[in-house]
C-alpha cells in the first residue's frame, strides 16, 4: 500500500518520458508518479528509491525524493509564507505549501511567524497541518525532577496555564501558578521540572527553586529601583496582581526579595513606596 505523508522505498514499475511510476508490489493497479527531474541517474525498471508521497496541485498522489519538514505525525516548527481566507500556508520543504486551517489555529498567525505544528490526513484524505499538537506529543522524555528543558509554547490556557512541547517533542505544563512573564504561544521558554506525572509528562516552572529564586529576585529588584531613580511605588502590602503585573513575581517571592535587600541594609520601606538607601 503506497501511504500518503510517509517515506517509503518503492520500485520502478513503469518508465514514461515525464518520469516513472513506483509501486510497492502489493497492488499492480497502484502506482504513484516520480517526476523525470527527480529521477536518479541509471535507474531502470526494477530500481529500489526512497521516496516522500504527498498530493499534488490536482489532488493526484505523487512521489518526490526531497526531504519535507515534517512527516506524518510529526510535530516541527514550520514557517508561515502566507494566509488566506481558508488558513495559513505553510513552508514545508516542497514546492506545493501545506495548509494550516483556521480551526486549528489555536492563535491566528501571520506571515514569518514560526508555528509548532503536526501533520494529518484531513476528512477529504489531503495532508495538512495543526496547532493542536498534544495528542502527536510524546511522554517518554529522559528528564527527571530538577532538570532544565527548552521547548515551545503551542497553548495557553487560562484555566491550567502554558502548554510546551519540549524539545519539540515530548508533552510538558507550565502551571498557571508557575507561569511569570508575558509568556505567548509560539515563545521558546527554558524551565525547570518540578515533577513527572504518573503517564510520563511533564510538570514544569521557569521559575528557579525558592532560596536560589530568591538572590535572582532580589538582584531584579535592585535593577528596578536603579531604572526608577531609586523608588519603586508600592511595598509588599500592594495586591497580589499589582505585583507579578510589574515584576514578573508572586507576593510571597516579592516579600522575600524585600526581606532579603532589607537585612543586607541596601532599602527603606516607606510608607507607599520601597526607596535605595
């Protein structure tokens, strides 16, 4: 069975002057085109090739022996080249871009942008690709407890927080009470696991763990009050959401960085306001 968006080592079957037809030997009546240009040198009826099947402009299936970006069932960072009342069009390595639908855009995207996709068979049996990546997403990842990952941002949901593909490949969460930042979808993030779920995946925060978090968060405070003239105008009485909105962390890291600068005689607390000694 010659299978559409895989790799497959097919026969020379058949040779026309526009190319040769390749079959898999199960079926004589199923046959696919390998266009004349990609033809190897000294190939003849019999000759084993590698080849990638995908559809062409008529909806014909049709072999080529260039490498695609991404297979069937992979998921891989594709480049958006342009978008259209149906979806974007993505760069995909072959001459024919891959669409990507609106339905499975889980944030609109334009041209430039780099999008974590995964490749499919649609209903009307076309290859195209979606931003839904977390059931193609694998949980067998080699990292444990305390292991720092990269990976990609493909959903943000305000109920559990920022979805990542690590390493573009295995299936992560950053909790909502984890995520810090203006974290979006398509962003690559570093991020420490703080613990493997019992199906493999992983749960992450880009935060550092507490008494080292603490010396970054106190060195970031320090920066804050240098750029505002020596005064930030709040204290650590400010409302929880007053805080992460401008520094990025939760009341009890703030307080800790307070405490930390204010033992070590570096800031004043004042009544409104934090100020540098």
């Amino acid at each position: 069975m010659i299978r559409l968006g895989e790799k497959q080592t097919l026969k020379v079957v058949k040779k026309v002057d526009f190319g040769v037809y390749l079959s898999d030997g199960t079926d004589p009546e199923e046959k696919v085109l390998l266009p004349a240009k990609q033809v190897p040198e000294r190939t003849d009826i019999g000759s084993s090739i590698e080849v990638f099947i995908y559809k062409d402009s008529d909806d014909r299936l049709i072999a080529t022996t260039h490498e695609p970006k991404i297979m069937l069932g992979d998921v891989r960072l594709l480049k958006v080249k342009e978008t259209t009342g149906i979806g974007a069009f993505m760069d995909w390595g072959l001459e024919k871009d891959i669409l990507l639908p609106f339905r499975e855009q889980t944030a609109r995207v334009k041209p430039g942008d780099d999008v974590l996709c995964a490749m499919y068979i649609d209903k009307s049996s076309r290859l195209c690709v979606t931003m839904n990546v977390y059931r193609y997403l694998r949980s067998d990842s080699p990292y444990g407890k305390d292991d720092k990952v990269t990976g990609t941002v493909y959903e943000m949901s305000d109920n559990f927080g920022a979805f990542v593909a690590v390493d573009d490949i295995f299936s992560g969460l950053i909790a909502k009470k984890e995520l810090y930042g203006n974290i979006r979808i398509g962003d690559s993030v570093t991020a420490r696991v703080i613990s493997v779920k019992d199906d493999g995946r992983l749960n992450l925060s880009v935060r550092e763990k507490a008494y080292l978090q603490m010396d970054a968060d106190a060195d970031k405070l320090l920066s804050m009050l240098e750029k505002g003239g020596g005064r930030i105008p709040f204290t650590d009485k400010a409302s929880p959401e007053l805080i992460r909105d401008e520094t990025g962390m939760s009341k009890n890291e703030f307080k800790r960085a307070v405490g930390r600068l204010l033992k070590e005689g570096r800031i004043e607390i004042k009544p409104d306001s934090i100020v540098l000694k």
